[in-house]
C-alpha cells in the first residue's frame, strides 16, 4: 500500500500565474512533490494540494 504525505497550500489572488507556477515546479523538481489538486475560487484566491510517497525502510534482519 502506498502511502502519501500531503501539502495544502492557500496563495493569495496577489500571486501571479507565473510565481505560482515556478513554485509549484520547484516543489516537485527539488522536494519530490506531485500536484495532486488545484482549485481557482471565484475571488481568485488559489487552493493547492501536493502529495508526495512516504517511503519507508524495512529491516532486513
């Protein structure tokens, strides 16, 4: 079973398309995040949620 670890995000409509793009691929190039919901509210306001796997070691004794 895979297990994920989430990233909710509120950016203000203040934010420009750009800045929140670069941050959300910075996200995922350097941290291992993966997009998993973006929601545009009618007053602008951009809710974003990122996952990524938790992996876990097994002992192998």
């Amino acid at each position: 079973m895979i297990e994920y670890e989430f990233w909710n995000l509120a950016l203000p409509r203040t934010q420009s398309r750009h800045a929140v793009c670069r941050l959300l691929t910075d996200a995922a190039e350097y941290h291992g995040w993966e997009l998993e919901r973006l929601r545009k509210d009618s007053d602008g306001k951009r809710t974003v949620r990122l996952r990524r796997k938790i992996i876990r070691m097994r002992s192998t004794l």
